[in-house]
C-alpha cells in the first residue's frame, strides 16, 4: 500500500484495543502462579507456532534483512520488555487502573511522531493530548499511594510501547504483518529460551521455569492466541493510517479495561480514578473526531481548516 485509508486503521485498531484488555485480564490471573518469563516465552512461543504454518502455507514474505531485520529484531527486544513490565504491573494495580496510566503513551507517541517521523501534529492535537495527559496522572495519584513505585510501571510501559509503534510504523509498508509477527516470535523464542535457562539458577522467580496444571496451560495458550492476534490487527492499522492519527485511539482500551476488570475481579476505579479515566477518553475522542472531520474536507477548499492540527 502506497496510501493511507484513516478509516480503515482506526477500525483494526479498535479491535486491538478490545482484545489487549482481555489478554491483559488473562495475564493478571496467571502472574499469580506463573513465572512472568514463563508467561512472556509461552505466550511468543503460541505466536510462532500458530503463524509460521500460515506463513509457509501461504506464501507469504517473511524474509528479512538490512535494515527490516534490525528494526524488526529491536521492536522485538521492545516487545518482550513490555509485555514484561505490564504483567509485573498487573501484579499490583487493578486491571483499569493500570491500563490508564499506561495512557500516557499517546502523549509521547504524539511527540514522537512529531520529531522523529516528522508527522504533522498541530496546536490542537497537542492540547487535546496534554488534557488526557493530566487525566492519566489522576489515575497514577491513588494508585502510587496504595502501591508504591510499582504505580509507575505502566508509565515504563507506555514509553516502551510508544518506541514500539514507531518501529513498526517504520517497517509496516515493507513487511507482511503475517510475516513480521512470524519472525517476531521466532526472534522472541530465541532471545528467551538461552536468557531463562541462564537465569534459572538465580534464585529470581520471575525468570524460572516451572510446571504448569492444565488449567495454567489453557490460560497460556488463550493469552498467547489473543496476543498474536490483537498485534496483528494493531500492525494492520499502522500500514493504513499515520501513528498519530492511531495513538489518541488507543484510549477507548480503557472503558473496555474498566468492564473487564469489573466483571474478572470486582474492581472498580475510585472517585478521583475515575475522573481521571473520563478526562483521558474524552481528550482521546476529541482527537479522532477532529481527524475524522478533516478527513472528509476536500483538499483544497478555500475555506476548508488546514490539516488537523
């Protein structure tokens, strides 16, 4: 594809945002009894099983080198580390809680995608993003007061997230999604596998090897079925649509968070929380819907507004 379609990425990225709050409930519930670099490995390893069929059966690229193969191999190291750094979070915050905060990350994927990709984003959209911002550290307040510093986890996630989807927004047009996530957890499985069996002596729980029950295993495989699918539709979008146009979009992950942890674990986001929440969505709406409406303006209108800034 040589042109975007803003429609189009917008949609494959709402499904991404209502399968990552299901996988992220999954997670929560393993990292009670399964080791995080268990849990991360099973969950690339599912990845790996279930495309590289697909792949060679289809004929699709996955053939990488130069510079795809070195981007790919970092948004890889990126991909482990957070996932990583979001179940360990989850250990400690509530499910919405910490997929709120992690709501910083349209805020620095918007400056991102300012300075390093040279995309346009005016006045407006930085505003916008600024207020869900503000939102997102009422959310961070309650929690870093109950929690401690691991309220500040999701943080690290979105900055690792945001570095993330410029990668892939990098090699997105160049690659088959299929493809790169085929090779992605390839990369993943063989990064891991030699890293866990050097930590496996450590004494770190986090890092061991342990045997699972059959219930642990359906759970491995369900996080590692959704995983898979909900990045393939997120590296869908990023072919179709500019990171900044997707990023404000990745708010509406947070109501559907909230419902799933209501109806998984009875919790609900206390009054400031909550205020919080609402002012993130709204910025992130605020957003698209301006993107929308600039969108259907005809190019060169004489009094059609300049691109959404």
């Amino acid at each position: 594809m040589n042109f975007d379609r803003p429609l189009l990425g917008i949609m494959l990225m709402l499904g991404f945002c209502i399968l990552a709050p299901v996988g992220d409930a999954i997670a929560k519930i393993l990292g009670e009894t399964v080791p995080v670099g268990q849990l991360v490995l099973v969950r690339f390893a599912i990845q790996a099983i279930v495309l590289i069929p697909l792949v060679l059966m289809t004929g699709r690229k996955w053939h990488m080198r130069g510079r795809v193969l070195t981007l790919t191999f970092l948004r890889t190291l990126l991909h482990i580390l957070g996932i990583g750094t979001m179940v360990t979070a989850l250990k400690y915050l509530p499910l919405a809680d910490a997929v709120a905060i992690a709501f910083v990350m349209p805020f620095i994927m918007l400056i991102l995608g300012k300075y390093f990709l040279k995309e346009e984003v005016g006045a407006r959209r930085l505003m916008a993003c600024l207020v869900g911002f503000l939102g997102t550290l009422l959310v961070v307040q309650p929690s870093f007061r109950e929690v401690g510093w691991p309220a500040l986890l999701p943080v690290a996630v979105a900055l690792n997230f945001a570095f993330f989807m410029l990668l892939t927004r990098q090699i997105a047009r160049e690659t088959d999604p299929i493809g790169l996530q085929a090779v992605s957890g390839l990369m993943a499985v063989a990064v891991m596998v030699p890293a866990l069996l050097w930590f496996k002596d450590s004494g770190i729980w986090n890092l061991q090897l342990i045997a699972v029950d059959t219930f642990d295993w359906t759970l491995l495989v369900s996080i590692g079925l959704l995983g898979t699918i909900a990045h393939l539709l997120m590296t869908w979008s990023l072919r179709y649509a500019p990171s900044t146009t997707l990023a404000p979009m990745q708010y509406l992950e947070i109501p559907f968070a909230t419902v799933i942890g209501f109806l998984v674990f009875g919790d609900l986001p206390n009054n400031l929380a909550a205020v919080g929440i609402l002012i993130t969505i709204a910025a992130g709406l605020y957003v698209v819907l301006r993107e929308r409406a600039t969108a259907r303006t005809p190019v060169g209108q004489p009094n059609s507004p300049q691109p959404l800034p």
